[in-house]
C-alpha cells in the first residue's frame, strides 16, 4: 500500500492528498511530527518536511512537486497539470502563486504562526505576523475571484492542480476560521465547487485534537 | 526573438537564463526594476517578479518552474529534468531544496538584503538576517558536497536543473563574495565543472553597475 506522511494541516500535503483522491489512488496516511525530527523520516527527507510518498513499489518521493509532477507523469487516466505546454505553464505558474507568494504572505503568517509555532514549540505566536496576514488574505481572495469571473476553473477551462493548490492552502486557513468568505462571492462560489468534491471529503473530515473546525468548515452550503 | 526579463543577481533568472543556452535557445535579457511595478511588466506577470519570457510566437510565460518545465517539454533535444520520472522526482526534489529551503535560509538573507534592498529600496539591510544566512550556508555547500561524492552530478548520473539550480543561487552568492570554498572541497571541484561549462559563460561575465564581482568570481580556476 502507498503511504503518505503528512500533517493533517498541512497546504503542501493536503495538495498531494487530494492529487491521489482526484486520481483514485488508494494510500495510507502517517502523522509525521516533523519538529521531532526523527532520524528514520529524515532518511526518508533531509528536508524533514511532508509530504514524503512511499509508492507500493518502495519508491520514496519527497517535495510536493516531485510528487505531483510525479503521479500526473505515472498515473495519466487524468490529467490534472493540464494537457499540453502553455496550459501547464499556465498550471505551474498559479501553484507557485499559491504555494511560493500566498504561502509567504498569508499561510506562513497564519497557519505557520498559530499552529506550527503551537504544535511544533516554537513559541508564542508573533501578532504583527498575524495581522500581515489577515491583511493580506483579501488580495488572494480577489485574485482567486479575478480569474473565476473569467475562467471555469483557477488555469482555464478544465480542473488542475492550480485549483488544488489554491484550496489546500484555504481550506487550511478556514479550518482557522480565518477565511472572510463574506464580501468575496466568487472566489466563495469557487470554494463551494470545490468542496463538493469526493476528493475534497477526507479534508474536510479532519480534526485536529485540541483545535476543533469552526461549523462552517465541512458545511458544503456555508 | 526570444526575451527573457530578469534582474542580474536573481537565481531565478539566472536559472532560466542557463537552462537556455544548454538547450541552445537564443535569448535577448531585459533588466526589469521588479520593484518600479511597471504597469506593462505587471500585465505580462501580476507576481511582479522575474523571470518573465516572450517566446518569438509571443506566448508569455511567468515563474521559474513554469518556463523551466516548458523549456523541457517543448525544446527536447537536450533533456534537463532527467529521462524518467523517477529520475525526474529526485531532480525537482533537489530543485526545491535550493529554490525553497535555500533560498530562505540563505540567498533571502544574504542576497535578499544586501542587494534587494539596497537597489529596492527597501531600507538598511538587516544584520541579523545576515548573520543568519553565513551560518547556514556551510550545511548546503556540505550538502552539494554529500552528494557529488556519491553521484557524478547532484540529482544522479546526468547533469540536470538540480545542478542549474543550486549553482544559480551559489553563483549569485560569489558575486558578493559571501561562499565561504574553502574547507568545502567537493562542492568547490562541482562548481569550476559548473563554471567551465558554456552555459555559464554569460553569467560569469556579469557585472552590476557600482557592484563589482571579487576577482575570483569569473575565475575558473578560484
């Protein structure tokens, strides 16, 4: 069976785990507490970071894009990087949007500073952060809004990984309850589409021990 | 022809730029003050960041990985990503360890501060930062060192954008003289490989106006 180590909050692996759903890949997830830096996973990624994939095979793959990149190369019944070279330029280019400035900007102020810094013990969260990234969340919203007024989906016409990116870092900051849906209609009527999704169940079927989701996080209808 | 909007001391950049002329693709590079947001630029890459490219049939394409893979997939007479996708994963694994891990542990801190801030007017860079970016750049010249000894290129038998990568951000880092060679044998011996190549003969030859390179930066044998 394929394993998949991950933190249940975590954008990057919440990427790959709605990458194998969307592909009906079937694998097993493993909590990996990355700040205890065990030597075993490190083995598996100096990086020391989820997620890691183990293929049934024993392949280990590590970084969320060579794992991605990977299961759209290997697995190819469907697509989800787009289907020919200025549709996946399109494609990639909306993950690094997403993983590379969203994730500075907003994920990393957010999530990184009331969870990470909580579970991982790196202290107390720090409030200026906070505030940049409440601050800054609204822009990606519209960004996301700007492109659905225009586009079926984040990359065009049909549903990629850009979509996914996108929703694994959301979905992570609404499990906050930090999401202001409210004032930002279509990226919500987006985010409604998305959560629709079989593959898009076990997300919202978390639960983080200690820090329950807000009631709106799995409402389809919210 | 093809243009390539870039910054002189940006890895990004300098890894499109390398990757085309291994593929021995003709380019003209324009300077972009990504931090004067020229509306015109804005319009071709809303991230406002290099790299940016026009190819001849005036296809835009923006972000690293997502000119890079294009590269790949549309010019392959000379593979860079590697030949299979197993191959393929460890590439874009070592391509995130220096374009992610790297880059914030080091080049943001080191180049970051003292030339994006000094040209962005951004402020005095930050001492602390600094500090921080000397300290941690020994363990990635020990890690291009770990695996040159145990493989002929760093992602495997081939030369690849792992190599490009990595020399991208330690190439721009020599430029400030900030690489400490010394007592780094095997990454030193990987890098005058790097430097003897073709490819990199441009970048050698860069020169940032009030910002001379020290002598042994073009320096193939430093």
């Amino acid at each position: 069976m394929r394993v998949l180590y991950h933190l249940t909050l975590s954008p990057a692996a919440r990427k790959v785990r709605v990458v194998l759903a969307e592909k009906n890949l079937e694998f097993t997830l493993k909590l990996e507490k990355t700040w205890e830096r065990r030597p075993e996973f490190l083995a598996l990624n100096p990086a020391a970071e989820v997620p890691v994939m183990i293929e049934p095979d024993g392949t280990v793959l590590a970084g969320t894009d060579a794992i991605v990149e990977y299961l759209d190369e290997v697995y190819r019944e469907k697509l989800l990087i787009g289907i020919n070279p200025i549709d996946r330029a399109e494609v990639r280019r909306l993950c690094a949007w997403f993983d590379v400035k969203m994730n500075l900007e907003v994920t990393e102020n957010l999530l990184g500073q009331k969870m990470m810094r909580r579970y991982g013990g790196q202290g107390q969260p720090n409030s200026q952060a906070i505030r940049a990234g409440h601050a800054n969340l609204p822009n990606h919203l519209d960004y996301v809004g700007y492109l659905v007024e225009r586009r079926r989906w984040l990359a065009g016409d049909h549903f990629s990984v850009a979509d996914i990116t996108a929703a694994a870092h959301l979905s992570a900051l609404d499990y906050l309850g930090d999401v202001p849906w409210e004032g930002h209609d279509p990226a919500k009527e987006w985010y409604a589409r998305i959560k629709s999704r079989p593959s898009f169940r076990a997300i919202l079927a978390d639960h983080v021990p200690g820090a329950p989701p807000p009631a709106h996080y799995a409402d389809l209808d919210f």
